[in-house]
C-alpha cells in the first residue's frame, strides 16, 4: 500500500511540513507492528508552486503537476495538511486542490491536517478542510490532527504524537478495508424496465388546465400523463435562465421542466 502527503506548508522551515513527517512516521511504525508493507511520500507544494500557477492561468497541463495528481489518483490513502491562513487553508493549497477534480480522490481515505498559532485556528478542519475534501468526495477520516506552535515543544505530555497516532491508525485501518474508488451509479437491475418516464410537475397538478386534485383518482396514469405533457409542452422554453457565460438562454433539456417559486405560489 502506498500513501501520499501533500504539505501545503510555503516557509522553510515549515512547521506543516514537520507536522506532515511526524504523521508519515507514525503511519509507517503503525503499519510496520501489523506486517504491513507501506510506502510513503512527501509532496511539497513549495515545489510545485510555480507549475501550479501557470496551469491555472495557461490552461496547458504541466509534467509535474500532472505527475503529482496521478500519484494522488493511485495512491490507497492520502494526508493533507496545510496551514491555516485567515481562517482557511492556504491560497496555494487550494490552487493545487481545485486541479484534483471530483474523481481522483472519490472513496480514497484522507487525514486532513493543519498548524497555526494557537489552538483558537483549529476549527478551520471543520470548517475549511473537511467541506472541501468532501466537495471533492474523499473518504475523510473522523478525526483530524491540529498542530499549534507550543504542541511542538511539548515533549513531557506529547499530546500532539498521541493524537496523531490515533489519526494515522484510522487512516491505515480504512485503507485496510480497501474503501472502493468507483461511486459511480450501480448496474441496473436485470428485471429493470427501463428510465422512468417524465413525471408531472407541481404546478402542472395544480394550476391551468391540470386535472383537478380532487379528480385525479378518476383518471388512469395515461390520462394524467398526457394531459401533463401538453401542459409542459405549451410552457416549455418559457423560463429564461442565463448560460455560465451570463448570456441568456433557454433551459437545458434535462431541466427545462423546472418551475419559479413564484409561479408555484402562484404570485
């Protein structure tokens, strides 16, 4: 099994990339007292940075970075760590991140982690880091590690080691468990009929020429449906919408059925 680190750390020295090792060390004595056979390592995005910023202001793929998110793809569990910069995680570590896409790391199990001055930064696991690695559909493990500048010198209690001996076991016990990569859509059913046909509309029940709530156990479904089709077929391209380019356009196909809110309180 393999795992991947990215420090989003930029100074040198780093205290993200200390805390990034330390995580790495603890998953590969962890993984050494079960038998298991682990590879570990470190990317620092202090390295990458340059790459980084001209695939996001070119367009065009760059060896490293592509290297580095093929890695990220195959890897069987991840650490991301960064340091917490006015409540949030670094500029850089999300320039990197929004290359990742929602695919590579979907199913993947990720120990998010992060340094600040003081403890009073933590909550930005919950807050940033953890809605992020969600976003991109990453198996987040449940417990995050937060390293402040004092847990670093804390050598009589080690609080720090202990907590994150208990993130790297989770990590490692989920990449055990093998957490599938594909969350695609499961096989239909042999017995399945096929794609629901289009289905009524709010509005069309209730409002125009719809049939009668009161009426509709008289009717068959064909009735309904047909009598639901033409309604949608007089207001269809009605509602504008703009395009991702702001321009304005009709709906797409797929949801062209859609209907206002104030249409359906009839306002």
């Amino acid at each position: 099994m393999k795992v991947i680190a990215i420090n989003g750390g930029l100074g040198t020295p780093s205290a993200t990339k200390i805390l990034a090792t330390q995580i790495l060390d603890s998953l590969s004595r962890q993984a050494g007292e079960k038998g298991i056979a682990l590879e570990t390592e470190l990317v620092n995005l202090r390295n990458l940075a340059t790459a980084v910023t001209n695939v996001h202001l070119t367009g065009l793929p760059d060896s490293q970075v592509e290297a580095v998110l093929s890695q990220l793809e195959a890897a069987d569990g991840v650490v991301m760590v960064s340091p917490v910069y006015a409540g949030s995680y670094a500029g850089m570590f999300k320039m990197f991140m929004d290359l990742v896409g929602n695919e590579r790391l979907a199913g993947t199990p990720v120990l998010i982690g992060a340094t600040g001055g003081s403890g009073r930064h933590s909550l930005m696991l919950d807050h940033a880091m953890r809605p992020l690695m969600s976003s991109l559909r990453a198996f987040t493990m449940p417990t995050g590690v937060f390293a402040a500048t004092n847990d670093f010198g804390d050598t009589e209690q080690n609080e720090l080691g202990r907590r994150i001996d208990v993130a790297a076991g989770q990590l490692l016990h989920n990449m055990q468990l093998a957490a599938p990569s594909n969350l695609g859509e499961a096989a239909a059913s042999k017995e399945s009929r096929g794609p629901v046909g289009p289905m009524p509309s709010t509005r069309q029940m209730w409002q125009g020429s719809g049939v009668p709530v009161q009426h509709l156990a008289a009717h068959s479904p064909e009735e309904l449906l047909a009598q639901t089709q033409s309604d949608h077929q007089r207001n269809r391209g009605q509602i504008p919408y703009l395009n991702t380019n702001g321009a304005s356009g009709r709906l797409r196909p797929e949801v062209d059925d859609f209907v206002p809110m104030g249409q359906l309180l009839g306002r």
